[in-house]
C-alpha cells in the first residue's frame, strides 16, 4: 500500500469510523461488506479492495489519495507536497 501502511492505514480508518459514530457492523453494512473485512482492516492484517476505498471515500466524504496518506496537493511542476500555513501548526 503506497502512502501509509496497512497498520496504519488500519488505525486510521477506525479514527474516522469513530468520528461518525459507526461500529464496524454499521460501517460493513454501508459498505456491503462482511463486519469480519472491517474488522481485519482495523487490525491491519488486510487492506480493502480499489473499489471499496472509492466506497470509503465517497461515505467519508474524503479522497482515496486522503484515505491512502497522500498529501492534498503536490507542486505541478516538482511535485513536492504543498503544505498550507494552516497545517504548519
């Protein structure tokens, strides 16, 4: 998996399932997945497929780029990830 690993690919989408307030049976029902896929994503032991990240995406409102730890813009002409003053902290 580009960008982040699975564990923490894992981590995190169990950060954002929290946030809107959805178990993992919820979050496998939207997604028409079993609750046990949900559950090896947390864990880090499995990675959903390219379709389901779009599914993901789409119900989180977020990228797959986001999904996947990408940066939100790159410089078009290097391609270096731009950071905005708001996320220097």
């Amino acid at each position: 998996m580009n960008g982040i690993g699975k564990e923490r690919f894992g981590a995190f989408l169990a950060a954002l399932r929290k946030e809107k307030g959805l178990t993992q049976r919820a979050l496998a029902d939207r997604l028409y997945v079993s609750d046990k896929a949900v559950s090896k994503w947390g864990r880090g032991d499995t990675v959903p497929s390219t379709d389901t990240l779009r599914r993901i995406a789409e119900l989180f409102h977020v990228s797959v780029d986001y999904l996947l730890g990408r940066p939100a813009a790159l410089c078009q002409s290097c391609g270096m990830s731009l950071v905005m003053d708001s996320d220097k902290g």
